[in-house]
C-alpha cells in the first residue's frame, strides 16, 4: 500500500526540537495527522493484518533534507487506526526514510510493505 500526501514537506527532526513551542509542534502533528486520514478514508483503504515495514520518501522542490533529518513519525502515528493497528514493534518491524528531490511534484509518500512470514 503506498499513500501519497501531494505538496507536503514534512519537518525535519532539528525544526521539531529547536525550541519550537509544544502547541505548533502539536499544531503540526493534527496537521499531518488529518492528512493521512483523509488519504486512508478517500481512498477507503482497509486496516492490515500483520507485521510491516514503512518506508517514508519525501521528494522536496528543493533543499532536500538529510534522510536521517525526516520527522516521519507523524506520518506513522497518522496510520494508526487507519491501516495499521500500532506502530508498537509487534507490528512496526522496521521504518525507513528516503529523501529526494522532484522540482515538479514535491510530496510525501509513505509506503506499508507488509511482511508475509512475520
């Protein structure tokens, strides 16, 4: 299952904790948050069974971060109760994040591989 989040930008992790008050930083999260339920309701998307791995790619119209530097846990707490049950690791094996660059289309892509012998 891959969700797409057209024209986001996530924050980096140095944006989230450089002295940013707690109530924009949760401002962001609702944010964020909205975004990947409207996805998972638009396109219905049904809750998986199992163990996955996530792999969140961000492609930035331009200055691109650091992939170590992508605050992709917004993302993940945004799939709980929408496709995925928790993000503890009895079903979040593994989350990975990728950053590149794409002038014409910037956006977010979260993609859930589930793992088939987990």
């Amino acid at each position: 299952m891959k969700i797409i989040l057209e024209g986001e930008r996530p924050w980096s992790w140095n944006q989230m904790y450089a002295g940013v008050h707690w109530s924009k930083r949760k401002e962001e999260a609702d944010r964020v948050h909205d975004e990947v339920w409207l996805d998972c309701h638009v396109f219905k998307r049904e809750m998986i069974i199992g163990v996955v791995d996530i792999l969140v790619t961000a492609y930035f119209k331009n200055r691109p971060q650091d992939s170590d530097n992508i605050c992709s846990k917004l993302y993940i707490d945004g799939l709980i109760g929408n496709v995925i049950e928790d993000d503890t690791r009895e079903f979040v094996r593994r989350v990975s994040t990728q950053s590149e660059v794409d002038e014409e289309n910037p956006r977010v892509e979260i993609e859930i591989i589930v793992l088939e012998d987990e």
